[in-house]
C-alpha cells in the first residue's frame, strides 16, 4: 500500500468517505448474535439519508470549526477517515473507518498516528464503539482503558435492536 495519511478532509473528498463509510458499516455492524442485520444497515443509507450524510461531510470539510479530520488515500483513492472534536476540556473521537479491503493493513493507525500531532497533548480523549466489534482490541491497543459505561444510543430502524455501545479513555 502506497498510503498517504497526512491530508485534512477536504469537500470534494466527501462522496469517497461516504462509500468507505458505508462500507465500513456493512463489513463491521451486522451482527446474528447482537440481532443487527443486513437490513438494519440498508436503512441507515436511504438514497435520501446519504444525500444528508455527504452533504454533512462536505460542510464539515468547508469549516471544520474544531473538528479534526483526515482522510488515507492509496495512490489517490480514499480507503479511510479519522474524525475527532476538540472541546476545552476533552477531545472526543468521533469516527474512524477504513474500506474492508483495507481492514488489518494498518490503515487506522497511521490515521491516529497523524492525527496524535494535531491535538493538544493534555486533553482526556474518549471514543465509544460498539462493544461486539473489533474495534474495541484496536482502540485498547493504543491505550484506551474501558471507562464501564455503556448505553445503546443508536437504535437500528429495521430489528428495533439497540446498539450496545461501550466508553473507552485514554488519558495522555
């Protein structure tokens, strides 16, 4: 992988994530055992829902206020983006997805590893994620410690299943 972390999102960027986004979400979130299926994930990208999800993407790209924003090309195409807000206290990670072709070659470490030179070092950083995937080995390899809570934010359309999902920090 030729791979390329160091670029902030930018507008014409934002159909690419979107796809890395939504397919991210179908290799990652359907789950028998959890109840979450297929369908689950096609209703959360209605031609209508992604229409607002890439426009949110672009606006944001277009004034990032206090977002940090990074996207990871492989010889120019988009295979993931790293998403964190900036508060005066905390910083809170937001979202981070690499396309499946991607998963396990290092894609989201080096995003977090470029993103890292971008924050203030003194900031408590949280992320929540879903406590069935693998993402919780990923965020705990970079030192994140489970804080115990837990809630079920999102509720999937279809299967009326919560999302169980778990809060990670990582105190630098």
């Amino acid at each position: 992988i030729k791979m390329n972390t160091d670029s902030k999102q930018k507008p014409e960027d934002a159909e690419a994530i979107h796809e890395v986004m939504k397919a991210s979400w179908y290799a990652t979130y359907i789950d028998e055992k959890v109840g979450i299926s297929k369908e689950d994930i096609d209703a959360s990208y209605t031609p209508e829902i992604e229409e607002g999800q890439i426009k949110a993407l672009r606006s944001r790209a277009e004034s990032p206020k206090e977002d940090v924003s990074l996207v990871a090309k492989d010889d120019g195409k988009v295979i993931g983006f790293i998403r964190l807000r900036i508060y005066p206290d905390s910083i809170e990670w937001l979202s981070l997805y690499a396309h499946p072709d991607y998963f396990g070659k290092g894609v989201g470490t080096a995003l977090w590893q470029e993103v890292l030179k971008l924050l203030p070092a003194s900031k408590p950083l949280t992320v929540e994620v879903a406590t069935y995937t693998k993402a919780v080995d990923f965020y705990k390899k970079l030192g994140f410690i489970d804080t115990g809570e837990r809630s079920e934010k999102t509720i999937m359309e279809v299967s009326k299943t919560p999302m169980p999902i778990m809060k990670l920090i990582l105190n630098r």
